[in-house]
C-alpha cells in the first residue's frame, strides 16, 4: 500500500478522484438548488389545489420522489464527510490503485481498451470506471504494467495483459 491508501485505510474514509468528487458536488447541487425546489413546489399546487385526500396517488409519488431526494442528499453529505480527495500526483502509475488510468490488453479478443479504477462510490461501467472492488478491479489492484492477470467475470474466466498505467 502506498502512503495515500494507508492513510485512508487507518482514517476509514473514501478514496475519490477529483473528477468523481467534482460529480458528485455538480449532483448535490442540482438536488439541492433544482429538484428539492421544484418537490416542494409540486406539493404546494396540491396543497392549494385541495388534492390532499387519503387516495391521492399523485402526491404520494411526489412525497416518494421527495424521500429518494432527501435520502441522496444525505448520502452525498455522509460521503463527503468522509471522502479524501486524491491530488493528481497521488494516483499511482508504477502499478494499479484507485484513480489509475489502465490499458489493458484482452488475451482472447486481442482487444484493446483503457478503464480507470476508482472507488465504488464513483464506478460507472458505462463510462469505463472501474470499482477497485469488482472482479476486475480486484484482480488488477497493485499489478504493474506488463503483467497478466486472470479473474472470474460474470461471462467466465477473463486474460488480460497490463499494457500502460497512466493518470
């Protein structure tokens, strides 16, 4: 483990790279300034509009798309209080740790492809971020580049061979 892993390691945090912490701030925002507003608003025209009757199935959406609100808000708040930001420099490239920017070779397609390893909070297989707790992020986690890794995916067994590791 480098210095930056043990530290979050002993402090029980987060690790987040500055583009996933900038995200998640950018969501906040918009929960925040945008859809509690426009919550509390679509419950205000119910109110005035007398729809408050026990069967009134639009509220109660309104009032459930208010708790899933709330309840991400709060989640982004509990991260942040826990979350460490890694600074450019600290994203490791002599091997894979949270933040890298990996090419990897796949052994059986030869194919080609970059991922970046990050935090579960950040992963979005979409858009190739890779959680350094999904099997291939486990599997790739402190290797260096020119090593073969192997590891069992949801499709069968998986080779690929660590190309570059970059930030």
């Amino acid at each position: 483990m480098n210095e930056v892993e043990l530290m979050n390691e002993s402090l029980g945090g987060i690790l987040l790279t500055p583009k996933g912490y900038q995200a998640l701030q950018v969501e906040l925002e918009h929960l925040t300034s945008v859809k509690r507003p426009e919550i509390a608003d679509r419950i205000r025209e119910s109110q005035q509009h007398g729809e408050f009757s026990e069967d009134n199935s639009e509220l109660d959406e309104v009032k459930f798309e208010q708790a899933m609100v709330e309840n991400r808000i709060a989640e982004l708040k509990g991260i942040f209080g826990n979350a460490h930001v890694l600074e450019e420099d600290q994203i490791p490239t002599d091997r894979v740790g949270i933040g890298s920017l990996v090419q990897v070779n796949d052994l059986q397609y030869d194919d080609q492809f970059e991922i970046r390893v990050v935090s579960s909070i950040e992963s979005d297989p979409t858009s190739d971020l890779i959680s350094n707790e999904s099997p291939m992020g486990t599997a790739l986690y402190g290797h260096s580049a020119g090593e073969e890794i192997v590891f069992e995916a949801p499709e069968g067994k998986k080779r690929y061979k660590i190309l570059k590791i970059s930030r």
